[in-house]
C-alpha cells in the first residue's frame, strides 16, 4: 500500500464514529510536524529562559546571567540534567518550580500536552494536528492517537505521583512536611522524566547520600526506567489482553532494556569493584545496589549514587557508549534509542550471514528503518566527536575521556559529568546548549525542520548501477 493511500485509510478510520477527532484540511508536507516540534522546544526554552533571568527566580533575589538561565532552560526542557549552579541552593522556590515544569514539558512534549487537552474538551484537532500529533509520540498511523494521548498523560501523572509518595516515606522525616514533600515531587517526576535534577544541595552530590538506601535507588529505577519504556509501550501492555500479543517493538524494547541494564550493572560491578573512589569503600549489598543503579541511570536518567568523576577511564568510556543509545523511541529518554541499537545489530548479523534483509524475531525489518538507524547512529558519533573535539581544544583542563562523557551525556539528553561542566569555557558552554537541544528534538527531525523546500513527488528516475568497493 502506498503512503498516501495509508494515509487516506487512516483519515477515513479516523474520522470514522468513534474517532471523530479530525478535521477536513488540505494535507500537509511532512517537514511541517518536525518543523513545529522543534520550535515548540525552542518557544519552551525561551520562555523558560526569559523567567530564570528574572530575580524572583533566584534565592538571591538577582538577575541570572542570561547564559546560565538558558543553559539551565534548555537542560530542564531537553530532561538532561547537566547543570552550572545547584538546582537546591542557587534557584528559589519559584524557579524550582520554573525548572519542574519545564521538565514536565519537556518530557512529554508541548505538542502532546496541547492534543490531550484538545481530546479532553472534545475540540477537533484537523489534520493537521493529528500529523503533528502523531509525529510528536511517535505513532505510525491515526487510528489509536486519541487512546495514546490519554494513556500519556494520565499514566505520567500517576506514575508520578505514585513516586513522590514512596519518595515522602523517607524524604519527609529528613526535611519536614513541606519541604519534604517538595523533594519528592520534584524528584518524582525529574526521575520519571529522565531529567536527572534534584534538590539535594552542596557540591552537586545527587543521590549519594542514599547509595544504601533501597526505598530511594528502587523507586527512583523503577521511574527512569518506566519513563525510559515509551509511551507506545505502555499502551500495548495495558491492551495486551484484548490484543492477545504484543508488538514487536514492545518486545524488542523490553528486551533490550534488560539487557542493556543487566550488562551495564555488571560493567559497573566488575570494572569498579576495588576503585576505592567509587564501589570499593561500600558493603558488597550496596556494590549491587550501586551497580544497577548507575547502570540504569545511564538510560538518560543523569542520577547518580557514586562519584562519577572518580570512575576509571574505561568505565567512563563505556559509560559513554551505554549513553548514545540511550532508551525507547517516544519515551522521555534520549539517545539515539535502543531499537536502533537493536536493528544495527540485527543488520550486521544478517551481513555476515550473507542475507540480504535484517530479521527480528522472525519478522522482516524495512530497508528504511535500517537507512534511518544507520543515519541516526551516524549523525550522532559526528555530533559527540565535534563537541568533545572543542571541549579539548578549548584547553581548560578537561581530559579527553572526561569531555567524551560531557559530549555523550548532553547528546543523549542524559546529565551525567565526571565534573567537567564547571570547567567549559564559553563557546563549549553553547555548544553544550545546541547539543542537548539537538539530541531531545533528535537529529532527523531538525534536519527535517530545517529543510526549507521538499521534493514531494516520489522518484521515478532509473538510474544506472555502480559499482563500488567496500570492506
């Protein structure tokens, strides 16, 4: 079937009596959803950045410098977490709260929020907005949007509020009722949407102080890795019973979420088992403990238990890699996603088995979404070696190995440092900003939006074949 026969189907199921969420519009070119997600990011970030500037955003009472509002917009809305000044001490209540909404957005997407409510009170959101709707939580077609959108929202508000109660079990009796309920909420859903942001003041320690404490590592795992799933995740589960199966990409998801934790758990456990800096000090509980925890904060997530700065350079090598990929596609996560990870693989195993097509669990995955897995990894690794190449060269005292995690850890929206954040001079202080706005929009879809005219027809020029050496 071709795609504008597809589309057609899908309209028409739409439209239909129990979908009556569209519009009759003229269609629209499909760089215009990418175009207007991006500039919902970048409205987002500009307004988050014009509130930070301001003095009631500061405990201070001051002006913030514009660079350091924007940095600090920027990595709230792209849900990365690398910070210039403490979140807990540096920003007032009011910014605090300017910061989490910004990460709720950010999480979930402007656009996703607009449609839900747009679903809610039974306004119609055209064509159009269900192209844009659609790119924006990643769905293939029409026909399941309205039920996704809710699933969204209300399992994110559930889900996070279901966290900050765990979370208030043990943050409540430390820092009273009030303030401790704060912490838990703003850790809630900064964990859930991958942020990686707290309000534990002093040196940016994170979640140190509870390297032992199994109520904070597994309720705030169980977030990042729930928001890391994806939202289409979810709602196949949930209809897994009326559906009696669950989609490939489900499968793959879950799978290669436990495999990337389980590996990255075991890397941690092995490689800093003795590094007095890190694990070495610790009970061999807390070693676990530890281990699984910065292996799934490593999915995006930006927390961190241990010391990150003291890791050995070839666990903050692989650490690295872990982060590229990141988690799921329509997730809060970044990365370049799992799936693709998943499919390279897959890719290379049918290469060396001489097969022409690459097989997932039986089924056949489409020439395209090897060309786009190809494209995203490769744009990515050009984007990480740029950022860590200017770190370097920038020349204020940052090692290679500790600018290829700063790179990575703002590529793929994740937050994590090994401490050298405080060091970047102005120009990598901006590439950082560009990078970590780059890796949450994602780099197809800026190309996308940045494409100034499309060439919609399809081609139908026979070309002649070359030949060409590779390997």
């Amino acid at each position: 079937m071709k795609k504008r026969d597809k589309l057609i189907l899908d309209i028409k199921q739409a439209n239909s009596k129990n979908n009556p969420i569209i519009n009759r519009e003229d269609a629209v070119s499909p760089t215009a959803p990418a175009r207007v997600i991006v500039l919902s990011f970048l409205l987002v970030i500009l307004v988050g950045t014009a509130l930070l500037c301001m003095p009631f955003s500061s405990v201070e009472g001051k002006f913030t410098d514009p660079l350091t509002a924007m940095f600090t917009a920027t990595t709230s809305t792209c849900v990365t977490g690398l910070i210039l000044v403490d979140t807990g001490s540096y920003w007032s209540f009011w910014g605090q709260l300017i910061i989490l909404l910004l990460v709720q957005i950010g999480g979930i997407g402007l656009v996703t929020f607009s449609a839900f409510f747009m679903v809610i009170f039974r306004q119609k959101l055209g064509l159009n907005g269900m192209l844009l709707t659609q790119s924006s939580v990643g769905l293939d077609s029409f026909r399941h949007l309205k039920t996704l959108l809710k699933v969204i929202v209300l399992s994110t508000l559930v889900i996070e509020s279901v966290g900050a109660a765990l979370l208030s079990i043990r943050f409540v009796p430390m820092f009273g009722i009030s303030e401790g309920i704060w912490r838990s909420v703003f850790t809630s859903i900064s964990a859930y949407c991958n942020a990686g942001l707290d309000l534990l003041e002093g040196d940016f320690t994170s979640l140190t102080a509870f390297s032992g404490d199994v109520l904070v590592n597994c309720t705030v795992m169980g977030l990042i890795i729930l928001g890391g799933l994806g939202f289409l995740v979810f709602q196949d589960i949930i209809f897994y019973r009326k559906n009696d199966r669950l989609m490939l990409h489900t499968k793959v998801v879950l799978i290669a979420t436990a495999l990337f934790t389980l590996a990255g758990a075991l890397m941690f456990f092995a490689f800093e088992y003795q590094n007095p800096k890190t694990l070495g000090g610790l009970p061999f509980g807390e070693k676990v403990l530890a281990s699984f925890f910065q292996s799934v904060t490593l999915r995006t997530a930006g927390f961190n238990t241990i010391d990150f700065a003291g890791l050995g350079d070839h666990t903050k090598f692989l650490s690295s890699v872990f982060m590229f990929f990141g988690a799921a596609p329509g997730s809060t996560g970044g990365g370049v996603k799992i799936t693709t990870f998943a499919v390279l693989l897959m890719t290379v195993v049918a290469t060396y088995r001489n097969r022409q097509e690459t097989v997932i669990m039986g089924r056949r995955i489409d020439q395209g979404v090897v060309y786009k897995s190809m494209s995203l990894v490769a744009a990515g690794i050009l984007v990480v070696a740029a950022l860590t190449a200017v770190i370097v060269f920038e020349d204020n005292g940052v090692e290679l190995v500790d600018a290829l995690v700063e790179a990575s850890s703002a590529f793929a929206t994740v937050g994590i440092t090994a401490g050298a954040t405080l060091k970047l001079g102005l120009l990598s202080k901006v590439l950082v900003i560009v990078t970590m706005f780059i890796g949450r929009v994602g780099t197809l879809s800026l190309i996308m939006a940045l494409t100034l005219k499309e060439n919609q027809r399809e081609d139908k020029i026979v070309r002649p074949k070359g030949e060409i050496m590779v390997g």
